[in-house]
RNA sequence: GGCCCCAUCGUCUAGCGGUUAGGAUCCAUGGUUUUCAUCCAUGUUACCGGAGUUCGAGUCUCCGUGGGGUCACCA
C-alpha cells in the first residue's frame, strides 16, 4: 500500500507533486493499492479549498487513486492509541509549559548544543492523569524515547542510524487533545496498512520517530522506506513558495503541460533513464527507485523548456489546437511549425494569436498592407502559396521585401516567423478573416 | 551549534582502478533559410582540496572544505 500525503496549507509545491507521482508509480509496478491522505490536522493554517485544489492537479496528471481521506477523522483512533501507550507506561503525561520549555531551549541555544526534553515529567504516575484533568491542568502526551538506536535501510539514502537521544520523547498529543504530525502519520499509515513509504528528504528526520511509534504501538510489518533528495532553485536552496518555479500552478500558468513537468521531475535525478523524453506510463515500465541520485538537483527551467517542447511535438494536431480554441488539424500542425520558436503553450499562444486578430495597418509597410487585403478580399480560393503569391504579386506589383515583408505581416501579425510558404496551406481557410 | 545527507562541464548527469572523462540542456560560431527561428556542423567549459592505498585513482580510505536537510504542542 502506497499513500501520498499532503497538507492542505498551501499551493501545491513541485516537490510535493514529485513525491506524488513516485508513489503513484511505484503503486502501478508493485500492483499495490494507492491512496490519498489530506493532512489536516493543524486547523490554524489549513487553507479551505486546497485540498479539491490538489485533487484537481492529480486529476491533470492522471494519477489514479483508491481513496481519499482526511486525517482530521482518525483523530479519536489517534487519541486511543495514544491512551494505549500511557497505559502501558511507554508513554508519560508531560505538565511542562510552552514558556518552561521555552527556557530550555534558549538554553541550550546558548550552549551551542541541540535541544533535548529535559525529562522531569517522565516519571509522573500515570494516574495522575486523572486528577490534572479534574483540576483543569494543561498537559502534553509524549512518547519515551527509545531505548537503542534506530536504524532505516532507506532505499535510496542508505542505512541511516538514529541514537535514542536524537529521537527524543516528543509530544505525540497536544495540549487541546488533538494529535501531532509525527503521531498521526504514523498511526494512519499503520491504520491502512502502508509499507512503503516514499517522501522528500525533509522528512529523513522524522522517520525514526515515526518508526518508533509503530514499534511501540506492536506493528511489526517492515516498511520500505524511501527518501527522494529535495528540489534545489537557482541559488541551490531549498524551493520554497516563494520560488514562482515551485508552483505546479505557476507552471500551468505559464504554459508547461503535465506529460512535460511529469517526464521533467521523474528525470531529475535520475541516473539510468535509458532517454530523455518519455511519458508516465512509459516510465512504469522501466523507472528504478533505486537509481535516484543521493544528492539534491537543481530546477532547471531550460531543461523543463526543452521536455515541454518535445512533448507538445508529439501532441496530436487536434488536441494540440484545442488548446488554443480551435478543433482543427490544421491549426494543430501550424502551432507545430511555430514550436520551431516556442517552448510553452502561452509561448505559442503569442504567435497563433496575432494570426488571428485585425491587423495593424500602420508603420512602414501599411500602405503595401492595404493593397493586398484588398487583392486578397476580391481573389478566388487559391490552393498553393506558388500561386497565391504569385497572384499578389502580379495584381499588386510589389517585390522584394516590399512584398515579403508587408504580406507576412498582413498574414502573420509580425515581422518574423517560419517559411510563409509552409503557413500559408494551413490558414488559406481562414483567409478573409486573417488578411484583414 | 548537535545530528544526518551530499560533492564530475553553468545545469541534469554517464563513469563503478587503466577512457582523448561521454551524453543532454544552455551558450557561442559557421552553413542553410529573401526574415526570426528550425535544421546541420563546429566549439568553449568539469572530476572541491590534501594525505594515504596502488604500478596506476574522478573511481577505494581518512582528514579537511563547501553545500544542503533537520533540530516545535508545523506538516
């Protein structure tokens, strides 16, 4: 069982959408089940409407799933877990205060060492438990930490050791009862029985303390556990929001198709992809967990320029003119002839659309444009731009650049573009609307 | 600062003890194109440093250095 895990804080972020993609095509090769959990368990920075957001993305990228759930509803499942591990005395009620511990860890700030749980409540009878809730006291549920060390055989970051002090006794309930990050994904993953576990690096640290918790709840089922290196940005730090490339949305926004941002993310990284283009279900076929480099890559949005090209290359015609209003091969296999100069579809959008929209019978050549618009508006349906230019030539009597160069703009709407004698076959329909 | 991870062209990477250190992307130049581009050809650019092991090290070991992650009643 493969889940994928995301917090309804915030846009979707490429790394999230990596992490995604993974576990959806590690689900496909293993024949395993794929679900989807919405981390929502800290109501205060919880965006309404990110979650259907996200499912709207996994939607575009095609990554089927077999349920959705929100982790808000297991929380009495965490809550009685969390009374079965006081119970059994592995773990403590904890009455120190946010400003208590607040002390400490300036303390330790000071001393240039890392912060640690002091461990004065470790030994408060449990059945005080009771009476602090009759007196309205306050209080936290820790886990104990371990008592040996933690090793991970992560798949693609090797055997990670974690000694007991580094897990920690950390807060498993909050003081208002609900349960933490750590706590909850490890609970739920153990509730649905997920044993492979594929996420950002950022997570490395907490893999002990949630390995920890399944121990102590009785799970023994091994988890496979993998953790992909993080997404760099041009100055080789961590992508964070504020990053515009990060946003799965901003790339939509700018014109990069799924097939393209999937292939880009499932090559990053990657040391053994026998090629540089392919498509999703493609790479279920061949792509290796294991081959993901150890180390973190940088985003490379020319890289993403050059995938996202290709993949609108191998587009067909008519979808691929969909994309700009039309249902027509032909438009399709014009937007192919402008790919020559475009990388994106709103790239792409800047050169079809000019085709489409009144010309601007001014500057230089708007003389030389009036003469053709009126040829063109009184001449019969030429097949060949041979003879369509020709034609124009010889009722206008222009040549050279006094014809080429108002005759494509009176076409095209710019100065520049490809060969007008490859254009010209596949607009010679819409003519009367273009030449005017 | 503690703990953990990483280190080859600008970028993504190949290399798994002996190579003219390869590919892709980007960039530059030339040719083709009555335009810009495409296309084709060509080119610049890399093993973080120092010891050690070895006949021989980008490749193995150690120590530095650099970068990154993480250290919450966030996820």
């Amino acid at each position: 069982m493969l889940r994928f895990a995301p917090s309804p804080t915030g846009d979707m972020h490429i790394g999230n959408l990596r992490v995604a993609i993974l576990n959806y095509l590690v689900a496909q090769q293993r024949h395993e089940r794929f679900i989807i959990r919405i981390e929502d368990t800290d109501k205060a920075r919880n965006i309404e409407g990110k979650d259907t957001e996200i499912m709207q993305i996994l939607e575009k990228f095609a990554l089927k799933h077999d349920s959705v759930s929100h982790q808000s509803e297991n929380l009495h499942m965490h809550q009685m877990f969390a009374a079965k591990l006081l119970e059994e005395g592995k773990a403590f009620v904890c009455t120190c205060t946010a400003e208590e511990l607040e002390i400490h860890r300036e303390k330790a700030k000071e001393q240039k060492i890392a912060y640690r749980y002091s461990g004065q409540c470790m030994d408060v009878d449990k059945k005080e438990l009771a009476l602090l809730k009759e007196n309205g006291i306050p209080f936290v549920v820790r886990i104990k930490k371990p008592s040996t060390q933690i090793i991970n055989h992560d798949l693609i970051k090797g055997d990670i050791v974690t000694s007991p002090n580094e897990v920690d006794s950390f807060v498993i309930l909050r003081t208002d009862g609900t349960s933490t990050y750590n706590f909850a994904c490890a609970c739920d993953d153990m509730l649905s029985d997920v044993d492979f576990i594929i996420r950002g690096e950022d997570h490395l640290s907490n893999t002990p303390k949630q390995m920890h918790i399944k121990t102590q709840l009785g799970f023994t089922k091994e988890t496979i556990y993998a953790h992909l290196p993080i997404i760099l940005n041009n100055e080789g730090k961590k992508m964070s929001k504020r990053d515009d490339a990060s946003s799965v949305k901003w790339l939509f926004e700018q014109g990069f198709i799924p097939d393209a941002i999937a292939n880009y993310l499932l090559l990053l990284g990657n040391t053994k992809a026998p090629k540089e283009i392919f498509t999703l279900p493609e790479a279920i076929e061949w792509f290796k967990l294991e081959d993901i480099s150890k180390s973190a890559a940088r985003f490379d949005l020319d890289k993403l320029r050059f995938i996202n090209r290709e993949h609108l290359k191998m587009m067909k015609d008519k979808a691929l003119s969909s994309l700009f209003g039309f249902a027509d091969e032909n438009i399709g296999k014009l937007a192919k002839i402008y790919l020559e100069e475009a990388s994106t579809i709103s790239e792409l959008e800047n050169k079809i659309k000019p085709i489409f929209t009144p010309k601007q019978f001014e500057g230089e050549w708007a003389e030389q444009m009036r003469i053709m618009e009126k040829i063109i508006a009184d001449a019969p349906m030429i097949d060949t731009f041979d003879e369509f230019k020709s034609y124009i030539m010889e009722k206008s009597g222009l040549k050279g650049k006094y014809f080429f160069k108002p005759l494509r703009l009176l076409l095209t709407g710019a100065e520049h573009g490809p060969e007008l004698s490859e254009i010209y076959p596949l607009i010679k329909s819409y003519l009367l609307e273009i030449a005017s």
